[in-house]
C-alpha cells in the first residue's frame, strides 16, 4: 500500500538537486530547483513519503520526552556545550544578563523570557561566529561574502552560490568544537558546492575528527532548544 503524501513546504532556489528537510517539529520542507516541474517533486516525494512519515514520528515522540524550559530559578540553557544555571531577580537593565557562570533574568521580564533569551543568542552567535569564520579563512585561505543569523531549526549552517553564509542561533548551543565543525563545512562549500569526495577531504584535512561532530548534531541537534 503506497503510503499519503506528507503535507510539505516548497522552497524553490537556484538549487540544482531536491532535498527534503524535516524540522525537529516534524514539519517537512522541499527544496527545489526553480524550473522543476511539480509532477516530479510530487514523484520524487512519493517515492519517499514512507521514510518522511518514519522520521516524523520519531521526532514527535523525541519531542514529547526532552524537558521543557519553565524560564524559573533553577532553570538551565545550553551555552557552547555548558550547562548554565538561570536566577530570576528583581529588576535589572539589560532584563536578561550572563556573567560567564549563570544568566539573570528580570522577574518583570519572565513573562517574555524565551524572547529575551533569543534575542541574546542571535546577538552573541553573531560576534563569536563571525570571529570563528575569520579564523579558519584567514588560516586555509578561504573567501566568503557576508555572515547571516537565522532561526532554523535543523538547518545548522548554509552557503548560497553567492558564498554567502548563514548559521543557525541554536548552533552555540553546541560545544565549540561541533560549532567550529559546522563553521568549517560552511567555509568548504565556498570551494565545493556539493557534499562529493573532494568536499569531504577538505573538510576532514581540516579537521580530522569531523565525523565525531555530524554524530554529535545528529544524535543531540534535538536538544538545542528554548522550548
């Protein structure tokens, strides 16, 4: 019995492969390239509807048993890899600080914590990205156009074929090896705009335990989150 097409998100680009993504919500994007017809993004997902519908249950029950951030005393929010303890107080300015070994947090600000929180994240992902990207380029030779902080949920890192680079907030919440990793796939991709051989080998000169880190993303990307 064949199985439904899933309900999917389509993002056209200049792209020359399909991809599916599915988020950690369960929620499935396709990506295409501009001119391909429906009919065959609509084969392409057919043939693999039962490996989308097997992920996405397992993401939703994965979903179900990770524990929620309550944003009270007592709380913890994942910080390169660390653990960091969070206090409420009376009343501070900025609402939300970080000291080095825990965060305060406003009592009045509670109310909007998880926008408080992202809002650091994105401030501080850009410097301490920007600052790994110019490292590693400046260090094996590497030319890119522009860093951009999104909030994908799954998509850790991106290069258009403009070289221009995007990485996900939720990425410092990764130990900094894992997020250095992801910084050094994105940089490869200036070189090769494809995952083939030569990719890969200059990914692993660089550094060569990267296949520790995808293991890393795959088995707790899950976790890298303020729900």
């Amino acid at each position: 019995m064949t199985s439904p097409l899933p309900d999917y998100r389509l993002v056209r680009s200049r792209r020359r492969t399909l991809a599916l993504v599915i988020d950690t919500d369960g929620t499935l994007t396709v990506r295409a390239p501009l001119k391909l017809a429906n009919s065959a993004i609509q084969e392409f997902l057919a043939q693999k509807a039962d490996w989308v519908l097997r992920t996405q249950s397992k993401l939703k029950a994965r979903a179900a048993q990770r524990p929620s951030h309550t944003f009270e005393t007592g709380d913890s929010f994942l910080w390169l890899g660390q653990f960091i303890p969070l206090t409420l107080v009376p009343a501070q300015r900025p609402a939300l600080q970080f000291d080095g070994l825990r965060f305060t947090l406003s009592q009045k600000a509670q109310v909007n914590a998880k926008t408080y929180f992202e809002a650091w994240y994105k401030e501080q992902a850009r410097g301490y990205l920007q600052s790994r990207l110019d490292h590693f380029a400046r260090l094996h030779h590497f030319s890119y156009r522009g860093l951009r902080i999104t909030s994908a949920r799954t998509r850790w890192g991106s290069c258009n074929s403009k070289n221009e680079l995007a990485f996900a907030w939720r990425l410092l919440m990764a130990p900094p090896e894992v997020v250095d990793y992801v910084v050094v796939h994105e940089l490869a991709h200036t070189v090769h705009h494809n995952h083939g051989p030569k990719f890969w080998k200059l990914v692993g000169d660089i550094l060569p335990d990267c296949k520790v880190h995808v293991r890393w993303l795959k088995e707790h990307g899950n976790k890298l989150h303020l729900e």
